[in-house]
C-alpha cells in the first residue's frame, strides 16, 4: 500500500483560499438562491387534481396522490389516493392514449416521469413524433428504443426487418433505475408549411435533457414516427402519452407555446469609439473612430478580441406583441441599455460573470433603443443580450454570437477517461450552487465515478459514464477550477456526515470554515488502486471505502469508526424520504436508492426538518462498520 498524507498540503491550501468560497451551509445556500432572479417567464401547467387538462379517454388513465414501483418486480406499480399524480395504470381491457385538450405547434415541455421495471410508454409531440420513455437501466450504449431515444419511422412495404429507419439514440444513458422519478425537457419545432399548405420545412427536436443531461440535440424528423395516431403532418395538434405498453406515472408537466415571435431591428447606427476609461460618462470625450449606418446587431466582432473599444448602437425595436418580456445580460465591460430614451439595463461586468436579469411589460408597437458597450480592459470582455416574451422562444438579439450562448457541453473539450485502473484528480467542485474548494474526484474503469471532499469528509456526488471534463481547469487561465462530471450524477447533501446529537430531534449542525473539530488524516490506496479516506472528528477517527458491484450503477460504501462516542450519522436528505421494506430508502428530489439493508444492527429513522426529511442513524459507542448501497 502507498500513503500519501495530505494534511500538510491540506493547510497550506486551506490559509491561501479566501474564506468566502468555501462555503458550506446549505442553509446559506438556499438563502442565496432564493435571491437570484430565474432567467426565464413562468410555464403553464397542466394541474393534475383532475383529468380535465385532457381529452376524454379511457379508465386506464387516473389521478393518484402517490405511486411506488417496487424495482424488482416487472411493471408493478402501487398507489394511493390524492392528487398531483397522472397515472396510467396498464389496464389490458380499457388501455387507451392520453391527448392533451390544447393543441401545440413549437413546444418547450418538462415533467417528471416515473417508469416501473422493464415498462414502456411515449410522448409523442402532436401525436406524432416520439421520445421514448422505457425502462433504459444499466444499458451501455442506449439504442433509438431506450429513455430519451427519437423513435424510428416505419415503412411496411419494406422487406421483413428492414422496416424501421431513421431513428436518433441518446448521446449518453441519464436514465434512473426503474421506480425513481425521472425530469425529462424537451425544446421540439413542428413541421413548417407555405400557404399552400406544402412542407417546407421538417419537424426537428432542437434539444432533449434527462435528468438534467442533453441527451439530445438539433434531431430532424423527416415524417412521423412509428406509432403515432396519423401519418400526415400539420402545424398543430396535441400532445399525446401512449398508454397502452405498461404503466407509467407523470407529474410537475409544464409547457410554454412558441409562435416564433421576435423583435425586429431597424434604422440601426453603429458608432466606434476608442475606450479610455472604465465609465460611461461624457461620452463625448471618448475618441471617434468611426460612425456609419448598418444591418446588422452584433458586437461579437469586438468581443472576440482584446481591443479597447466603446460600441454604440442606435435603433429602433419593433415589438411583435404586448405582454411581459424577460431580458437576460451577461456583460464583461461596462455597458448600458436604453429603451424608448430610458435607461434599462446598467452593466458594469467582469470576465463575462456580471449578469442582469429583468422583466418589463411591453406593448406592441415600435421604441427606439440605445446600447452602449464598453471594453476598457483586454480582460474584461463579453457580452450577450438575450430575450423572452409572450409566444416567444429565449434568444440571442446579437447576430453571430453562438460562440457565446451555447450550453457548456461536457463530451468535448479536455477530458480524463480511466481506462485500466481507477483516476483521482483534484479540482474544484460545484454542489447545490457552492464551489467546494478541497475535493478529489475518483473515476473507475467500471463506469462508476464520485467527487469526495476532503474538507468535511462528505460524499458530494456520484455519476455514471464518462469520468472527468477538466476544461474549466485547464484551458486559457483556468478561471473556474471545475472539474465537470460526465455523464448523469446524482448530488448527495454534502453537509458534515457525522455529529453529536443531544436526541434524535436535535438539529443538524451547520459545517463552518474552520472545520472546528475535524483533522484531515488522508487516504492510503489498495492494491487496485482504489482510495480510503480517513479523518478524525470530535476524537473518533473515520474511514471511508468505495467499491463498485459489476453490471449495476451503483456505489458501496463502507463506513468504520473507533472509538465512537455520541455520534449520529447522516445517509442522505431530501424533499421527501419514502422507507421501502428491507432497509431500503427513495430519496426525492434527487431521487436515488439508499439500501441500508446490511447493517442488521443499525436502524435509522427518518426526520422531518424544515420542511425537508433526513435519514440519520444513532451510532453505538466503540467500533462499528457502516455499509450501505447508492443506487440510481
């Protein structure tokens, strides 16, 4: 065995890094999310009290309170009375699909989706084309058929087998195991027609997540998919839930309707301007480069580069429709936005990490609009300007700025992969809205990765697929420091796992910087390569072991005290805690499994605080062994 003793280091990384990024609190957390503004208008929601959001349809469709799938058992699924839950319970005699009573044409939909074992369904977007939902669990390399998949159009005078074509698999598997809720988020375009009514353009799926990972993006359907109720095309018609392949369970659906609205730009001027100073008074003093009329809005051209430039732009904006619009800033200079001779928007960025977010009711019509932009400094640079409104999809209002909204894609750029033997690097990590500064991430050749902090001893993630994106770390300066999960990842709580508890009703401490009472001992590797953590806290020294079981994803751990004193231990927390039998738990909202069922001496209960649960356990004095299962 090699050892490596990371305390030393540990300190000296600890006195160097400001305080204030190594936050710990999920309290705080909360608190400082619910200040953000969202970047994004309210969806409609479809209110499962009744089926009154829906046609008419068959018995096998329900309102429930809650459902539970039992995992081992094929499509099985049990509920209870209530509201909140749409349920297809599968009933062979009366299995019907479900349609929406509002018909669509472009679409961003989201819902939450839970699939018992081996059991299928689809939502098929007018009807027409589908995403499959399906029992994908454990598949390596998800086909056209699987959770999230586009389906496959059909031909039936084709030869026998060669019917099927087209068809778009996942780019990765995000599917959870059978019995947990899943998010699916799908952006889809309906087929385009020209007065006469002929196709000119196909339906395309712009993009699909599950479980918060694009699986899917910028998919064209040249027709409809197999399984869908016509095979002629329209601008619009519902949304349909197939209901006749298994029972599946539907909750949280939500949706916005695009007409493709957008502001129309006009009578633009562009003035060029030498930067001199980080302000944007007396504009007049700065020296003019150049002023002339022009078609386009952009300043990518500027941004791209590490000039000292001040743009300003004039115009007038036309607006397609009265209502709310949302418009979302992200600026590296110093910029200004006026609408109709008022000032809206004052940026005063830095490395494109100023962001503004306002809303504002607009009515139809036209108003002139002023922006100034300017980049005093080679480093602080960027800018983008998007918006969204009634009928509206969010977009850019720059032409040519792509390079600068498009969505961090974690298969590209620098990444680590494990190939013979298990890889730990260190890095930054981010959980629940917090960059933890002193973490290591372990990925395995099995598939089977997680991120460790080494400042509490806490597990803060766990993930299948691919390890490791390092871009953020190592590219240009490396500003963020983040190491980026590949692949589907569950956040675990993350807080202190162990404390002293006066009862079982005492609230769980609040982690502080300083880590009062906690020493860092280090990790030791074992034959294969695998780490073991250890650390001490209030006198009782901790291990922390990792295995990985061949052909689930799943993450073992094993947990061993001395000379335990007092001390609770806390497995997970969640919006809900629903205990299973055998010791085995479903923690929502990141919903996973925690099976407990090893430990024949330890029972740990389920608490509700502050309106979430937790499942903690009392730890007997002495020595003791902890093991239990992560399952997703």
């Amino acid at each position: 065995m090699r050892k490596f003793m990371l305390l030393c280091s540990l300190i000296l990384l600890i006195a160097s890094c400001k305080r204030e990024e190594v936050k710990f609190s999920q309290a705080a957390v909360k608190k400082e999310m619910k200040k953000k503004a969202k970047n994004y208008l309210p969806f409609t929601h479809i209110e499962l009290n009744d089926l009154s959001g829906f046609k008419p349809t068959g018995k096998n469709w329900k309102i429930v309170g809650d459902v539970i799938a039992d995992r081992t058992k094929r499509r099985t699924v049990t509920s209870s009375p209530g509201s909140g839950i749409l349920l297809n319970t599968n009933d062979a005699k009366k299995n019907k699909n479900l349609f929406t009573s509002f018909d669509h044409g472009d679409i961003e939909l989201e819902l939450d989706i839970l699939v018992p074992a081996q059991s299928n369904s689809g939502i098929y977007f007018q009807g027409r084309y589908e995403v499959q939902i399906f029992d994908s669990w454990n598949k390596k390399q998800p086909k056209y058929g699987d959770m999230g998949g586009i389906y496959q159009r059909w031909n039936k005078t084709a030869p026998k087998g060669k019917e099927g074509y087209e068809g778009t698999s996942p780019r990765i598997n995000a599917a959870k195991a059978p019995g947990l809720w899943q998010h699916l988020k799908v952006i889809f375009h309906a087929p385009k027609f020209n007065k006469q009514g002929k196709k000119i353009k196909n339906a395309w799926f712009e993009k699909v997540w599950l479980n918060g990972v694009l699986i899917q993006e910028n998919v064209s359907v040249t027709g409809t998919t197999r399984g869908g109720v016509n095979t002629n095309e329209k601008p619009r018609d519902p949304l349909m839930i197939q209901g006749d392949h298994g029972p599946v369970a539907f909750k949280n659906i939500k949706y916005k309707l695009y007409e493709g609205n957008k502001f129309k730009l006009s009578r633009l001027k562009r003035a060029e301007y030498k930067s001199v100073k980080n302000k944007l008074e007396n504009l007049d003093t700065f020296p003019l480069v150049k002023s002339e009329k022009t078609k386009t809005f952009t300043l990518a051209d500027v941004t791209t580069k590490k000039d000292k430039k001040m743009i300003i732009y004039t115009g007038v904006l036309e607006i397609p429709e009265t209502g709310k619009y949302l418009f979302d800033a992200h600026n590296g200079g110093v910029s200004q936005l006026f609408l109709d001779d008022k000032l809206f928007i004052n940026m005063r960025g830095s490395n494109m990490r100023n962001a503004y977010i306002k809303t504002t009711q607009l009515k139809k019509g036209k108003i002139p609009f002023k922006l100034i932009y300017n980049q005093n400094a080679p480093w602080k640079r960027g800018f983008t300007l998007e918006v969204e409104g009634p009928g509206m999809q969010k977009y850019s209002l720059q032409e040519n700025a792509d390079w600068m909204t498009n969505d961090f894609d974690p298969l590209k750029g620098i990444i680590i992969e494990p190939k013979d033997k298990p890889v730990m690097q260190r890095s930054f990590v981010a959980h629940n809205g917090v960059k933890h500064t002193h973490c290591i991430s372990v990925g395995t050749p099995q598939g089977v990765h997680y991120s460790y902090n080494l400042a509490t001893g806490s597990l803060l993630k766990v993930w299948d697929g691919s390890f490791l994106n390092t871009t953020h770390m190592w590219l240009s300066r490396g500003y963020e420091q983040l190491g980026e999960p590949i692949g589907f990842k569950v956040s675990l709580h993350g807080d202190l796992e162990f404390a002293k508890l006066e009862n079982e009703n005492t609230l769980w401490p609040i982690p502080l910087p300083e880590n009062k009472g906690f020493k860092q001992l280090g990790y030791e590797l074992n034959e294969d390569r695998m780490p073991t953590f250890s650390y001490e806290i209030d006198g009782t020294t901790v291990t922390n072991s990792f295995t990985i079981p061949e052909g689930n994803r799943q993450l073992n751990r094993t947990i061993t005290t001395s000379k335990a004193r007092d001390l609770w231990y806390k497995i997970a927390e969640g919006e809900s805690i629903k205990t299973l039998a055998n010791q085995t738990y479903i923690i929502n909202n990141e919903s996973y499994y925690i099976d407990f069922s090893a430990n024949k001496d330890l029972t740990p209960i389920v608490r509700t605080v502050d309106g979430k649960d937790e499942l903690i356990v009392k730890i007997p004095n002495g020595s003791n062994t902890i093991n239990y299962s992560i399952i997703w």
